[in-house]
C-alpha cells in the first residue's frame, strides 16, 4: 500500500470516528436537556391541577 492510500484511509478512519462519536454526544445531551424538559413539566403539574380547582 502506498503511502498517500494509507493517509487517504486513515483520514477516512478518523472522520468517521470522530463522527460516531460526536453523534454520541450529541444524542446525550439531547437526552440530558429532555429529561431536563420532561422533569419541568412533571413538577409543574400539581400546580396546574392546583389552579384548576379554584
């Protein structure tokens, strides 16, 4: 294998990589920031029922 193939291959190498693992990421701080969400609205539910009875 020549040299420019095998740089050419390990570019591809490391652009994947570094793809995969900023898809990761990203999928966990998207699951951080919807639990966030999620947990706001839950605690904000007694107090709609709350508003609602009066």
């Amino acid at each position: 294998m020549e040299a420019k193939e095998w740089v050419g291959r390990e570019v591809a190498r490391v652009r994947t990589d570094s793809l995969a693992e900023g898809r990761e990421e990203g999928l966990s701080i998207g699951r951080r920031d919807g639990m966030t969400l999620a947990l706001a609205i839950l605690s904000d539910i007694p107090k709609l029922i709350k508003d609602m009875k009066k």
